[in-house]
C-alpha cells in the first residue's frame, strides 16, 4: 500500500505538472513581451482551448500598453520640441533685459518675456489637449485658422527683436489664408 500510494504521488505530480505546461508557456510568453516594440505578440498557437481567451485578454492589454508608452513618447517628443524655442526666446529676452542701460529697456524686455510665457502657457495648454485627444478621453473639434494672421502676429512679436539686430522683417501676404 506504500508503493501504491508513492505511485499515485508521482502520477498526481506528473499530471498537475503536465497540465500546468500551458500556463507556464504562457507566463514565458507574456515575459518575453517588450513594450518597446510595438511589434510585439503572444505566442498563443500551442495553448489549449481553455486558455485562449485569457492569452487574448492578455494580447489586448499589452497592445493598449505599448500603446499608451507610444503616446507617452510621443508626447514627451512633442513638449521638448514646443518648448525649445519660447524658453530660448524667454532667456535671451532676459539677457538683452539684464544688459539693458535704462529702465525702460529693461520693462520693455520683462513686457516681452511676459508675453513669452503667456505663449508657453499656451503651447502647454495645447500639449495636455493634444495628449487627452491621443488616449481618447476628450474629441478634438476642428475650428478654422487664420494662418495669414498667425504670421504677422509673430511677425510683429519678433519684430523688436529683429530691430535690436538691425534687421528688418518684410511680408507679402493675402488679407485672409
């Protein structure tokens, strides 16, 4: 009876571990999973029926994790490159102000690195709205540009900048665009 009940033992073993293969294989696939790579794929072709759903539950949230990573990336790309050029734009603001002979210099210098920031609070602005479109929790609604517009506001924003330099900014436009 000994023998009899080491042999069950060993089979119960042998069968609990056999049919724990499918799960251990998929835990090994979901491993090897990479959210680095937007390529990246559970190995569900040698799972058992029961599985199948689990593994597939599995593959969509990793897709909507490699996902959101994307967009994080995205995102982070997009603030760098945004911010880049009013920071730099707000700094030699802030040295042409500091070099500044009389007051009035130095205000008209602070005026403009005012309305510098308020463009960085703008473009910080658009990059949360541009994140929350991306994950879908909010629908951009198109609106019309008047880009004619737009150029000849940074036109007239750079121009005190371009006068200090001795340079004279000329546009030929149309009255709308």
């Amino acid at each position: 009876s000994l023998a009899t009940v080491a042999l069950a033992m060993g089979i119960a073993a042998f069968s609990v571990r056999r049919s724990l293969q499918p799960v251990d294989s998929l835990s090994r696939s979901v491993s090897a999973i990479d959210v680095n790579n937007p390529d990246s794929r559970l190995d569900i072709g040698g799972l058992p029926s029961e599985l199948k759903p689990v593994a597939g539950k599995i593959q969509v949230m990793t897709q909507q994790l490699i996902q959101a990573v994307a967009r994080e990336r995205r995102f982070a790309r997009n603030v760098a490159h945004e911010l880049r050029t009013p920071l730099a734009e707000a700094r030699m603001l802030a040295e042409v102000g500091a070099l500044a002979e009389d007051c009035d210099a130095s205000r008209s210098a602070l005026g403009e690195i005012g309305k510098t920031t308020q463009e960085l609070e703008q473009i910080v602005e658009s990059l949360l709205s541009l994140s929350r479109y991306e994950s879908g929790i909010q629908k951009p609604e198109p609106e019309p540009v008047e880009l004619a517009a737009e150029v000849r506001h940074e036109a007239s924003r750079l121009d005190g900048a371009a006068r200090a330099r001795g340079l004279t900014l000329e546009f030929t436009l149309p009255a709308e665009v």
